[in-house]
C-alpha cells in the first residue's frame, strides 16, 4: 500500500518526534537507529527512505524540536504576555528538570552534540534559536529589540548552566540550592523590568 504526502509527512514528523528522548540520553554517537525506528512503527530502512543520512535525521530531529518549542512559547506569549518568561523560569527550575533528561532541555543534553554537525546545519540551529528568542523577547514590555533580545539571552544561558551543573551534582541539596538560587535571581530580575 502506497503512503499519501499525508502519511509520509505524518510517518516523518512521528520519527523525528521518537528521536530526541534517545537523542537526549545517549547523543547523536550512542542512539540506536534501529530502536528509534521501532518506536516510531517501522524498520530502520524507513530512515533512508525520508533522510539522507543517520546525521541528517538527528540534525532535523533538533530542528523539528526548535520548531516545535517556537511555536509553543508563541502561542503562550499571545496568551500570557510578559508572565511567560516567569512561566518560563518556574517551570524550567522544577526539580524534575534535573532527573528527567528524555523530556528536559534540548540544548543541555544536546549541546555538545549540536556543535559537532556541519557548519550549514549549526548555521540552521542558530537561525531556529534565534527566532525562538525574539519571540520570548517580544513578551517582554520594556526595551528596545536588541535588548529585549539580550536579556531573553541571558535567562537562556542563565537556565541551560544551571541545569547543566545541576545535573553533574552528586549531592541533591547542592543541585536543589543552585535550582532556587537561580529561580530567584531571574525572577527578580524579570520583576525589575
């Protein structure tokens, strides 16, 4: 039975969904493609079918995800305005974030991986991350553009290394402290604006 543009769309986008829980727990070196496959209801021949190779289907992977996360925080500025960066900073700083990895935060568990692709497919990634921070900068009230966009910046890597020391934390109450300090510090510095 032959798939309709409908179906094969639909087929792509549910395998580049399944590849980032894997992607994000074991990097682009360690994810199994024939697992992944599975997951996604097909052999792992369906690969070559819709991509061109095992680094261009991870390298979509994280851009249908940057995509996906634009879209979302699009839709949460038009409703919640500037309240989404606070949305944001509570959400993200949630204890859980430290353990779950499979669900957690794309450019932590993926950010050595993400500067080993080709410079064209970083020059992508730096294109979706851009975007997706004007659009979180566009929440907030005050600023010009330019430093709107900085300070939505600052929040991002102010997030993305907290997480990241969080996680290589062997007592849970230092990577707890680090969490609320962090919490506090951005949340008032969101209040200031």
């Amino acid at each position: 039975m032959r798939l309709t543009k409908e179906d094969k769309t639909a087929l792509k986008t549910r395998m580049l969904r399944e590849a980032l829980p894997a992607l994000k727990t074991m990097g682009s070196h360690g994810a199994p493609v024939d697992k992944i496959m599975r997951r996604a209801g097909v052999t792992s021949g369906a690969l070559y079918s819709h991509f061109k190779s095992k680094d261009d289907f991870f390298a979509k992977s994280i851009l249908h995800e940057l995509d996906a996360m634009a879209e979302k925080y699009t839709g949460r500025v038009a409703k919640h305005g500037a309240k989404t960066l606070e949305m944001l900073v509570e959400n993200y700083l949630d204890e859980r974030h430290i353990d779950g990895v499979e669900q957690g935060c794309l450019f932590v568990s993926l950010g050595a991986d993400m500067h080993r692709f080709k410079p064209a497919v970083r020059a992508q990634f730096e294109e979706k991350i851009t975007a997706l921070f004007r659009v979180l900068a566009d929440a907030l009230p005050k600023g010009t553009p330019a430093a709107r966009y900085d300070k939505v910046s600052f929040i991002f890597a102010s997030l993305a290394g907290t997480l990241l020391f969080a996680r290589n934390m062997k007592n849970r109450d230092t990577a707890r402290d680090l969490f609320t300090t962090t919490r506090h510090q951005l949340l008032h510095f969101l209040k200031k604006e």
